[in-house]
C-alpha cells in the first residue's frame, strides 16, 4: 500500500526518463543503444560460461544484443557473420559493484545524512574513465557517492553502450523503465567529522536510526491517508528514497571496514529490515560465520599495496576465501581510482592465490557482482537471451600476462585493442584523459596563423 501511494506521487511529479520508441513500457520501436541485428558466431575460442562448466573449443552465437547460444563446436546459422578466436577465451563482461567512475558527486557538507540526491545528477558520460573501465573488460557498473557521509545518495546501475550521450543512454532499467541503483551508506571513521556529522560510532548509529524511524512514521502518514490525497503529508523526496529502503525496493549498499562496524550494519538491518550489502569489510575474516546468518553479500577488494586508514590495517587476501567458505555470496570491485579498472582480473587471482576457489572468483568477477544487483537475469554469464556483454582475452584470466583484447556491450564492440586510440586507454599515455584536454580555439591566432 505504502510504496505504490510513493510510486504513484513520484509518476505524478515528474515524467519517467526515457518514453521513447524502445524503452521499456514504452511505445513499440528500434532496441535500445548497442542493440544490432547482426548475427555473429565467435568460433574455436575456450568459452568460460560461469554458470557452467568452461567448454575447451566453443561457439558464441549474439544477434540483436543477446545471446542466442553457448555450445561446444555447435553449428553456424546460416548468414552468420563468422569471427575466429581460436587461441582466445572469452567470458562474460565484468561487473563492478563499487565504482566511483564519471566525476561523480554526492552529498555534500551540509549534513550525514542526504538520501534526496542522486549521484546520477553529476555523472559526465564523457569521462575517459569509462574507456579505461571497457579496456579492462567491464561493461556494468554500479556507480555510487563516496562514503563521507553516513548517507551520501542513490546509487546507479550502468551500462557501458556504445554511443551514450546522455546518462539516460547509460541507465540500466527496471521492467517499468525507470532506473535501477541502490542507496550508499557508510560508517567508520569516513563520517566521523564532527559538528553536524558524527564524532563517534555510537553518535554514527543513533543519528541513522533516529532517521530510519523518522522514514518509518512518513510512511506511516502515508499509509493513514488512504485515498484522501488531503492528509497526505508534505512530499519528501529524501523520506522517499528511505522508504524504497524500509520496503524492500532499494538495497543499502554500505562501506565499512572494522569488524565492530560491519556487526553494527548488520544489527541496524536487522532491527530496521532493509537488505544490505557489506562493502569492502576489511575485517570480515573476523566475522565471516555472522556474516553469513544475516544473509548479507558482500562487495570487497583487494589491494596489493595496503594502508590509507588504521581501520582498515588488518584488511586480508584471504577474506574472499574465508567468506566462500562460511557460505557468503562474493563479489569483487574496484572502487576505482583506488584499483584501476583496467586492472580488475588481478582482483580474482589474488583471491585465488589466498585461497578462494578459481570457480568462486570467476563468479565474483561476473555473475555474483550481477546477482547483487539483482540484474542476473540480463548480465553476469553467458547464456542464451542474456545482453550480449562479454570479453576476449588471449590467455587465462587469472595470468599475469593476459591481455583484454575486445570488450562487446549488446552486441557492439566498445573496445578493441587493435585500434591505436583504444590501445591508448588501455595503455596509457599522452591523450588518454581525453575528457581533460585544453579547448584551443584560438592557437591558431595566438601563433600568428590565420
């Protein structure tokens, strides 16, 4: 009763963001950005499906942005345009459950707690980050605020489509169009800066329960109001985002690191009922088995050069296998810039190295990080009807000296190696910050030309 009442003052307030041909709910049209009518059948290539077992010598069929099959030396359909990767593994693309990619901004100074703003509001789709992110094989993010508030905004779950001008062309929508994400939480010392923000744990917790129960009572008067539009309270965009959390809609996804913050997580979600996802849990090696009885996934990364903060002194390579172990849903992400996204295989080995399971890693690189953002049915394996997102490597993922060489989004090529000017970013280089060089409009004339 209560989210609909929400949902449906949200529709009267503003337009959904996408009504034209193709969006879904929308009228009847071309499929959206990347989508091709091409038939393409990479051949010969080893094929590591991840929701099933790796096929040696295989056959990846994609037309129109899907998948239409996965098989071991399969037929061609006819008219197919044929590509050779024989040598070559392809996988599924990568999915990032922590980026920090486009410029982004969230909340700002003016208190802890800010659950109105959208870090969708302050994206630059331009960024050249997201070339860097295709040349290390990613093609789905979840992009967040950072973590210097207790609340610093909604989430959003992004594609990296060919051609995307606007963040629109990027969203990655629900079944009623409107934009997927979740909420940033944080606790720990990156909140902790006195004056309208919090000087202590406990004073961190208080001040995120007090604004939970004033959530829990919006709703409350919402729900009172019935149909008598009347009694409604005032609109409260910041109370709705809350009450997408406390009904179920949008998950938390919540930075902590200490073991003390990660069980204070956890005793908030249970005592406010919202879902949650642990992020970076430093010290969740010392937790993993309550980890585990809440039900919580968790979102980590790994760093070959630790340090930053004392909170996170005791952070562990072997932590994504202790929590496989003890039976907790993985994902890996890069919190890029702290791990580039270029480099986010590494991610996966190191784990592997510490003691996680190869089958463990590979599903935290691709359809763990998808299942956490409830988007498994669409990205994260390959398997028929899936978005046609997946990489090309020439080698193990997990080696050293493996190269990303393609990275395809729907059915498009977004990176390929090959090209100098994607070699660039992947490389580096004079250039690669394309989104950072200087307009000179009038060199020419500062120069003496004409």
């Amino acid at each position: 009763m209560i989210l609909p009442l929400l949902l449906s003052l949200a529709a009267t307030a503003a337009p959904p963001l996408a009504q034209g041909p193709g969006a879904p709910g929308g009228p009847a049209g071309p499929a959206e950005p990347g989508a091709t009518a091409t038939t393409r059948a990479f051949v010969g290539a080893r094929i590591l499906p991840i929701s099933g077992p790796e096929i040696e010598t295989g056959v990846l069929v994609v037309s129109d942005g899907k998948i239409v099959s996965v098989t071991a030396g399969g037929a061609v359909p006819e008219g197919a345009e044929v590509i050779d990767a024989a040598g070559k593994t392809i996988m599924p693309g990568l999915v990032c459950t922590h980026s920090h990619l486009g410029g982004i901004g969230g909340a700002d100074g003016s208190g802890p707690i800010q659950p109105d703003v959208r870090v969708s509001d302050s994206i630059n789709v331009r960024d050249a980050g997201y070339m860097r992110a295709l040349a290390g094989g990613l093609t789905a993010l979840n992009v967040m605020p950072g973590s210097g508030h207790l609340l610093s905004g909604q989430t959003c779950y992004l594609k990296l489509r060919a051609d995307a001008s606007t963040i629109e062309d990027m969203f990655i929508r629900d079944a009623d169009g409107a934009p997927t994400g979740g909420i940033k939480m944080a606790n720990g010392t990156n909140p902790m800066r006195g004056g309208a923000f919090p000087g202590t744990r406990g004073r961190s917790a208080a001040l995120v329960r007090q604004q939970f129960i004033a959530a829990q009572e919006y709703m409350a008067k919402i729900e009172a109001a019935g149909d008598d539009e009347t009694k409604l309270p005032n609109r409260h965009i910041g109370m709705e985002a809350l009450a997408e959390v406390l009904s179920g809609k949008r998950v938390v996804h919540h930075h902590t690191h200490r073991h003390d913050d990660i069980l204070t997580v956890l005793r908030l979600a249970e005592e406010f009922h919202f879902r949650v996802v642990l992020h970076h849990v430093s010290e969740a090696w010392k937790v993993a088995d309550e980890i585990a009885a809440s039900g919580a996934a968790c979102s980590i990364i790994l760093v070959d050069s630790p340090g930053g903060k004392p909170e996170a002194i005791d952070v562990a390579f072997k932590t994504g296998g202790v929590l496989e172990r003890a039976g907790v849903k993985v994902a890996f992400h890069t919190d890029d810039w702290i791990t580039d996204s270029r480099l986010f295989l590494r991610m996966g080995a190191l784990a592997v190295r510490a003691g996680m399971s190869r089958e463990g890693a590979l599903r935290a690189l691709t359809l763990s990080g998808a299942e956490i953002l409830e988007l498994e049915d669409r990205i994260g394996s390959l398997e028929p009807g899936k978005d046609a997102d997946f990489t090309i490597l020439d080698g193990d993922p997990f080696s050293v000296y493996t190269k990303v060489l393609e990275t395809w989004v729907e059915g498009e090529k977004r990176f390929d190696r090959g090209l100098p000017e994607h070699a660039l970013y992947a490389e580096g280089g004079y250039g690669a910050a394309h989104d950072q060089e200087p307009y000179f409009c009038c060199f020419g004339l500062q120069a003496g030309g004409q």
